[in-house]
C-alpha cells in the first residue's frame, strides 16, 4: 500500500481560554441549542438546561463543537473527539500560568460531549 491508500490518525490537541463577555447571551444560545435538538431525551434535556443555567462553562461546552472544526476540511474524518470546559483564574501577565499546565497542578477530569 501505498502512503496515498493507507489512514492515518493524528492526534490534534486545541486548547482555548475564552473570556465571557456575556454570560446571558451564552447561556441563552445554549438553551436554544439544546431546545432545537430532536434527538435529546426528555430527561437529559431537562438535564442539561439546568447545567448550562446554572454553569457558564457547561453552557459553553454545549456551544463549541469538535465536529465544526474539521467538518470542512477536505480528505480529514472526524474519529473520536472529548471536549471540556471549565472556569479557571487566568492571568496572561502571570509568568505561571502557562497553555501545558493546570493552574492548580491537578489533572482534569475530562467531560466529553457529541
């Protein structure tokens, strides 16, 4: 086989610190998301509204989607994908805070949507 016929998975690692500007706005698309989808079950819908109410991060997890990442992109399927989210102190004049680690030095426990 050649290099052209062969599949070859990579592993593309993203990592994002967003500043919430607007809690309301998001928290409001993530309702209206979650109220379009026709799949999600009564309970879990129920669920999930209370998450993403009662938590900006969950609202954001149920907004950013791995699949609109490379949806476009040509000769690239999406395998496997695990997103999570949540609050942090960030201070980007801080010279410990840095993208390769944990702001309390702790791994994080991964909650994986889609």
């Amino acid at each position: 086989m050649t290099t052209e016929e062969t599949s070859q998975f990579v592993r593309l690692r993203v990592e994002l610190v967003v500043e919430v500007e607007n809690v309301e706005a998001v928290t409001g698309a993530a309702l209206r998301r979650i109220a379009d989808d026709p799949d999600m079950p009564g309970d879990e819908r129920v669920h999930a509204e209370s998450a993403v109410t009662e938590d900006t991060a969950e609202a954001l997890a149920y907004l950013i989607d791995p699949f609109d990442l490379v949806g476009e992109v040509p000769g690239v399927e999406l395998a496997q994908a695990s997103w999570s989210s949540e609050a942090i102190d960030y201070d980007p004049d801080s010279p410990e805070w840095g993208l390769d680690e944990d702001d309390d030095g702790e791994d994080d426990e991964e909650v994986g949507r889609g």
